[in-house]
C-alpha cells in the first residue's frame, strides 16, 4: 500500500496544474501597465468571446460565472485566476488559456482558432495583474 | 461462521462518505476468495455558484474479496456538460480497499477502510481533482431481522495539489474539499429473498476553507446468482454536488 501511494503522489505532484506565477510589481510602481493601456485590450483579444458577464451560461463555452473580463472590476476580483491559467513569471508560465478553439464572435459557435497571446504579453499579464493588486481602486 | 452477503453488500456501500462511495456499488464478498467486476452508468445534473450542467458516465471496476478484505479498483469515463461545453474524459481514478475487524456474521460487524484516488481526470474541466486523495475511514454495521442498518466516518484529505482553483470543492463531477471529514448512514430492508431497498444519508464536513456537503438517496438491489443489481437515485441536499443523480450498477462474481 505504501508504494502504492507513492507512485500516486509521484503522479499528482507531475499533473500539470495552474500554478501562480510568482510575479511582484516593481517598488515603486512604475505605472506603466494599466487597465486602459494593456489590460482592457488584452481581453478585448484574448478573452471576452467567452467572458463576458452578457453571455448566459449555454453560449460561454466552459467560462465560470462570474469570471468576466470585460470591467477592470471583473478582472480585479478573479485576478488570481487569470495569473494562474494564463501569465508568464518566474515561478510558472501557465498557458492554460486561452483554449485552442473560439467562437468569432462572443457566446457564438468555436468556429476558429484562439488568437495565442506571445510569451512577452503574457509576462506583462502577470506583471499588470501584480500591480493592479495593489492600486487604490474606486469600485 | 461465513460472512452473510447482504452484510458485506451494505459494507461495500460504506467506503469514505464520498459522493463517490454513494455508486461504489454491488461488491458480493461472501466468505471464499473471489473475483468481480462490475459496471455502472451514471447519469446527473448540477448547478453550482459558478457551473451548470450535467454528466454522464461508465465506471468499469474490478474487485477481489475473501472473508475479511475487499478491494476494488474503478476507473470512471465521463461525458461533461458545462455552461455549454462538452468534454469527454476519464475521471479520477479510485482504488478501495475494507478490512472487517470485528464480528463475524451478520448481526454486528465493524472495520476499516481505505480509499484511494488517483489524478487521472483534468481538474482544469472539472473532470479531476488535480491531486492524490486519501480516505480512510471506520465502519459499522448492525442486523436484526430483515432490517440492517449502516455507517461509516472517514477522514479525506489530499496530497499534494494546492487550491482546487480557488472553486472549493472540485471537481465538477465528485466534489470534494481539500480536507474533509466524512460519514454515511444507510438502512436496508429485505423485501423479498433477493430483493432489498435501502435509504442512504451521505455527507462531508470542510477541515478549513471548503463546502459542506449532504446527499441523500434510495435504492434497490435485485440479487440473482453471482449476479447483483443495483438501481439508485440521489439528490443533493447541501454543498451543490449535484441537484439529482441516478446509477444503475451491475456486479458479477466470478
């Protein structure tokens, strides 16, 4: 029994799972990553065609309630979230999303390929996400 | 004196208070050392805070017991409807292991039991955990008459693995928390030579962050031979882990 539950740690500890990327915000906060000149348009690209808080659940394609990108608030709330499943950072570099087909246009048929993010735009996912963090917020 | 098998069939239904265990159906342990296997089809709808849908799956299993122990080992192949993706996958797989410690017949027996499952599913769709998790637990059963009465209390907890995605109990189609301490009590009426029904109350209570959970259900059991049936609907009663769910399970002993 006991070997046996080693080699099903062994197989846990190999699943290839989200994992935070570990990335801080420069001290002190450059700004120059921010809702209105990357994020917004980052899931614009990436993101809305499945969440988008108008969509109900039938046509948003796997998207958890309550995951809506379409707000800096929305982002804000899962920010953790977006890091774990699709930023870049030094302690994971999580391609998790966006998923390999999309619907054109949002809640439509997955009738095309996602639109990838490169590697460097998902460095600065995580990088804007840690430093919006820590902003003074209104909402 | 041998085991009677109507005891060890409600054993076999008393593995860790999983919604898992609520399936793991059918085990014929009556005395001699045996082989078994069985197949179940499950079928279910959910509507969690953040999901809704609805599963179907096939759990193939196969199964060895004797006078004392009982293993099974399952593997579960789901069809996932959630907020409007369809997935197809294996779940997690689970290996599940009794030993009767105390009592020999049917009138008052108790053990131990250890489950085991394994990260075959994808925790990113809900289909697995994402980790190890291990379950034991202590069970008991009582007979008198036609009447048998059941229980269990376990412990789950996982190894390795970290969040659940910050969802709390996961995955979509067995949730469970991170750590859980978990109990089954069930009766069971012979209606008839080879036919029981039963009631069953399953549930699972959060050890830190998580859900907790409560499922009820009824069955019926029709036993032929080395062949037993079981027919069962369940319905959530707490902790979302499905609004209903039916199984039907066949078993043969070889």
């Amino acid at each position: 029994m006991r070997s046996i539950l080693i080699v099903l740690a062994l197989v846990g500890c190999t699943t290839n799972v989200p994992t935070p990327t570990g990335t801080t915000c420069p001290d002190p906060d450059p700004n120059t990553l921010t809702y209105d000149n990357f994020g917004m348009q980052f899931m614009t690209d990436y993101c809305i065609q499945c969440h988008d808080s108008a969509l109900p659940r039938s046509q948003r394609h796997g998207a958890p309630l309550y995951h809506d990108f379409e707000t800096l608030f929305g982002v804000f709330v899962v920010s953790g979230h977006i890091d774990e499943r699709a930023g870049f950072g030094p302690d994971a570099e999580n391609a998790f999303m966006p998923p390999d087909r999309c619907p054109s246009v949002p809640g439509g048929a997955l009738d095309s390929n996602c639109a990838q993010p490169s590697s460097e735009e998902r460095r600065k996912l995580a990088e804007w996400l840690a430093c919006e963090r820590d902003r003074p917020h209104t909402f | 004196m041998p085991v009677g098998p109507r005891a060890v069939v409600l054993v076999a239904l008393l593995g860790p208070a999983s919604v898992r265990a609520d399936h793991d159906h059918g085990a014929m342990q009556a005395g001699p050392s045996s082989f078994g296997a069985s197949i179940a089809f499950v079928a279910a709808s959910f509507d969690t805070m953040i999901y809704a849908g609805d599963y179907q799956s096939v759990v193939p299993s196969a199964r060895w017991s004797n006078e004392r122990f009982f293993v099974s080992a399952g593997l579960p192949l789901y069809r996932l409807l959630e907020n409007g993706r369809t997935l197809y996958g294996p779940g997690d797989a689970m290996i599940h292991g009794r030993f009767v410690a105390l009592g020999s017949t049917d009138r008052a027996r108790a053990g131990v039991a250890l489950g085991v499952m394994a990260p075959t599913g994808d925790p990113l769709t809900g289909l697995g955990m994402g980790h190890v998790m291990v379950m034991p637990s202590v069970w008991g059963t009582v007979r008198r008459g036609d009447v048998m009465l059941a229980g269990a209390a376990g412990f789950g907890h996982a190894l390795g693995g970290s969040t659940h995605q910050g969802h709390g109990a996961w995955p979509l189609v067995e949730p469970m928390n991170i750590s859980e301490v978990t109990w089954t009590a069930s009766g069971e009426l012979e209606l008839a030579v080879a036919l029981r029904a039963g009631v069953v109350f399953s549930g699972a209570l959060p050890v830190g962050e998580g859900n907790t959970r409560a499922v009820t259900g009824v069955r019926v059991v029709w036993t032929e031979g080395r062949v037993e049936t079981t027919a069962a609907i369940q319905a959530g009663l707490a902790g979302d882990p499905f609004i209903f769910r039916g199984v039907l399970e066949t078993a043969l002993r070889f």
